[in-house]
C-alpha cells in the first residue's frame, strides 16, 4: 500500500515538474513578445506624441508585466537624474541590472540592452532604423526560442515522466 | 426617523515620491545645473556664479561665461575650457536624451526648458532645400535664465483697461528691452481681473514659446487663472484657430512680423476680440515706417502703442501712446 502511495506521489511529482518546465518556457517565450511589444509601443508613442523617452516610460508605456513596468518606471527616473552621458548608456545599464530577473540568456540580453538606440537618436528616421534592425534581431531570438520551446518541452516532458517511472519500478 | 450621518474620512499617505510623478507637476522646479556635464555641476554650486544670473554661454575652446546683470564670471576664473565632449553631453540633457523630440524646436534654433529657461543653439547648419533642418554639431550654447518679473504691467493697466474691457494695445521696444515680459505681465493681471475684478478670458498664440515658455505643454510661466495658450503653432493659424476653438476676450501675440501675421490680427480685431501684441521698433517714428502697420495707424486698428525703454541701469521707461500716436505719457 505505502509502495503504491510512493509511486503515485512521485509520478505525480514527475508530471508536475514537466509542467513547471513547460509553464516556465512559455512565460519566458511570453516575456520575449512583450518586450518586443514595449519597444513598438515606445517607438510609436515617441513618433506619434514627439515627446522625450522619460515622458513616455514614466508616464504612458505599460505593459503586462510588472517587472517590465518596473524597469521602465527606472529607466525613466535615470533619465531624469541625467547622470549618464547618453540615453543609450541608461538603457543598457537599467536592462543589465534587470537581466537577472527577468532570465534572458546572453543572446537575448544583448539585443535587448542594444535595442536603446532606437529611442535617443538625433531623428525620427535614424530610431527607425535601429528599430527595424533590433525588431529583426529580436524576432530571429523568438522564432528560435519557439522552435527550442516545442522541442523541450517534449524532452523534458518524456525525461520526467520516465524518471518517475523509473523510480516507481525501483521502488516496486 | 433620525437621519443617518455619514462621515467621510479621507487618509492621506505620506510617500516620497519619484521624478517620474512630478513630470507634470507644475511646481515641479527644474534643477537647471542637471543639463550640465557631471564634473561640472559641482563647481555651479557656488553663489558667485548664481547670483543675479541672466544667461550662461557655452563655446567651444572657450572658457564657461555667466553673465550678470553687474558683468560676467567664469567658470573655474576661465582655466577650464569647454570641450565638444561637454557640448554635445549638454545637448544630450538639455533635450532630456530625445533629440526627435525637439526637432521643430532645434529649426528655431532654440530648446525651452522647464522653468521658462531658454537654449539657444548655433553650430553647423543642417540645410534640406535651402532650409534650415536642424543644427549638427551644436557647438556654440547660450542659456538665457528666465525670470518673470510679476507687477512690473501694473501701472500700465489704468491706460490699457476701459470701461468694457480693453483697448487694442501693442507694444514695441528695441530687442532685449522687455516687451515680452511686459505682455506677459498684462495677460496675468488681466486674466486675473487685477485691474477691476473681473478677469477676461485671454488666449495666448505662443509661436516661439516665449511668452508662456511651455514644457510638455504646460506653461512655465504664471499666465493667470483664465488663460488658454496655443504653443508652436504659427500665429495666423493660431490665431485663427483659437477665435474659433475658445472664445477669447483677449487675444495675445508676440513679435508681430510678417504680413500674415498682421492679417490674421486684423480678422481678430473685427471679430469682437482685443488684441495685446508686441514689435520690434526702436521709437515711435521706426512704428510709423512700418509699411503693414502705417494702414492701421490711419485706421485706428490698435488704440494704444505703449514703447518701453531700457536704461543704462537696467530700468525701464514707458512711453504711451493713443490711436492718433498723441502721446499720453
């Protein structure tokens, strides 16, 4: 009885981390489509309203994460303090400090933090070009991430649920 | 049956708050050492750099002036040179790192900041088309230190003001002598019914952004409880605009020019709105040349051309006078 009980804990505990790991690729996949979102949403509030970037992230941009509010709410404080020469520098050094927390790998932290000259250029046509350029970059790191995605979470699915398996077999 | 009574409390938490929430914060004080580089901004702490400020210039290779209205200093007594790497972190400040942001302004040649500060900018001239499109590398900084000098229209107001509102009034000086803030003055008192209790609506074209020294649209500058203001837009579409959007009582321009402009005051006049308005003219008899103005005078358009005067001190002299330029006082 108690061996049964084991075994039904375990392969339990084993779709339970499967899932987990598929929750946790689709939330990063999702944080991926909205930062992709909050850099053409600041590009056309700054092309549409003509209004400086601190405005914008401290007052207009909001997206559905917090800690994307969070930091842009900082970003914007920065600019105001103006203690960085450029607005570039402010930008990657407030995503560097939120990279941890919001677990973008190498690739993606690099696009991400480089994605600022699309916002303090000298004119509209030049932040257009660094956003069409930055959008590209970020969309060939979503398409990977969706592709790495499906595969592992069949991987991970079939490790877990074996493993558990194989533990259910010891056990008995 | 007795009557319940509600009470409403409302608590109020004390939080610090953040730059972000004063953005639009109409108190918010501009921290104007902020648009310079930080190595700099420690030595702008010190009172002789600050006191009875009027405008700081910024060249290139040259050292840092502040000018006073006693005469001028310089930053570090002229040992430090400004540098292009200066030059260009200011203008990174000065346009809050959004550069796009300020692209019609940088045609004008200048940046308002908060406070009413003004950046005048000079340096390379960007041309598209024989036109002026922006200015790249900015080299050359002049700040002008805003400074309103509230009362200083009140003895003006008794010559202005009649019995059903008031008479249309220009005013005109030499540049530099104050004409703005003087109508900036008027559009206060009168928008505040200082003069007879009775504010009057006054509507404010403010092409430059001199007048209202408009940040993120909202005026810098204490125009009174009853003013609307049009900010960047050309003054015969704004003016235009303004007759029929919001109903002006007063209607204020600045730097009357070009023949539009006297059109479009015109068509405000005849619509049943007083004009305050200012120009450029050294004296009475410069006004006279002016070829838009010499119709008016004949036509009685404006009833009062008030002319101010600047003196060796800094004081200033008002010269009234009325429709047939007979002067008052």
């Amino acid at each position: 009885m108690l061996k049964v009980a084991g075994s039904i804990i375990i392969v339990t505990a084993s779709i339970g981390i499967a899932q987990t790991i598929r929750k946790e690729l689709a939330e990063h996949l999702r944080l991926l489509y909205e930062l992709r979102k909050l850099l053409v949403d600041i590009a056309y509030a700054a092309f549409e309203s003509m209004q400086p970037v601190e405005i914008l992230l401290g007052c207009f941009i909001r997206t559905r994460d917090e800690r994307l509010n969070r930091l842009c709410k900082e970003i914007a404080e920065r600019l105001i303090e103006k203690k960085e020469g450029t607005g570039e520098e402010v930008w990657r050094s407030v995503f560097a400090e939120y990279r941890k927390g919001l677990q973008l790998n190498d690739e993606e932290a690099e696009v991400i933090e480089s994605a600022g000259s699309a916002f303090f250029g000298k004119s509209v046509d030049e932040n257009r070009k660094h956003l069409s350029l930055a959008l590209e970059r970020l969309d060939f790191l979503i398409e990977t991430a969706r592709g790495e995605q499906k595969e592992k979470q069949k991987v991970y699915g079939t490790v877990s649920v074996l493993c558990g398996l194989m533990l259910v077999i010891l056990l008995v | 049956m007795a009557s319940k009574e509600f009470r409403i409390e409302q608590s109020f938490s004390v939080e610090k708050s953040s730059p972000v929430d004063k953005i639009f914060q109409w108190e918010r004080i501009f921290q104007w050492e902020r648009i310079f580089p930080l190595h700099i901004r420690e030595s702008l702490c010190m009172d002789e750099y600050l006191q009875d400020l009027e405008e700081i210039r910024i060249r290139v290779g040259q050292p840092m002036e502040f000018i006073h209205s006693t005469g001028s200093t310089y930053l570090k007594d002229g040992l430090y040179r400004v540098t292009v790497q200066d030059v260009a972190e200011m203008v990174n400040y000065i346009s809050n790192y959004s550069l796009y942001a300020y692209k019609e302004e940088l045609k004008q040649g200048y940046i308002t900041l908060e406070g009413g500060h003004r950046v005048g900018m000079a340096g390379g001239a960007v041309m598209e088309g024989g036109q002026l499109v922006g200015i790249s590398p900015v080299t050359f900084l002049n700040i002008r230190v805003a400074h309103e000098k509230k009362g200083c229209a009140c003895g003006l107001l008794p010559y202005i003001c009649r019995e059903e509102g008031i008479y249309n009034t220009l005013f005109f000086s030499e540049p530099g002598a104050g004409k703005t803030t003087l109508l900036r003055d008027c559009i206060r008192l009168l928008s505040d019914g200082a003069y007879d209790g009775a504010g009057m609506k006054v509507c404010v074209v403010d092409e430059r952004s001199e007048i209202a020294a408009c940040h993120i649209g909202v005026p810098q500058n204490d125009l009174g409880i009853r003013t609307d203001v049009l900010c960047g837009c050309a003054k015969p579409a704004g003016i235009q605009m303004l007759l029929r959007a919001m109903s002006p009582q007063v209607l204020a321009v600045d730097e009357l020019g070009s023949e539009a402009d006297f059109v479009a005051v015109e068509q405000a006049v005849y619509s049943g709105c007083r004009v305050l308005g200012t120009i450029h003219a050294g004296d009475i008899a410069e006004l006279r040349e002016k070829p838009c103005l010499s119709e008016w005078i004949k036509r009685g358009v404006f009833q009062r051309y008030i002319g101010i005067r600047r003196e060796k001190d800094g004081t200033r002299r008002y010269q009234i006078f009325d429709a047939q330029m007979e002067c008052l006082c």
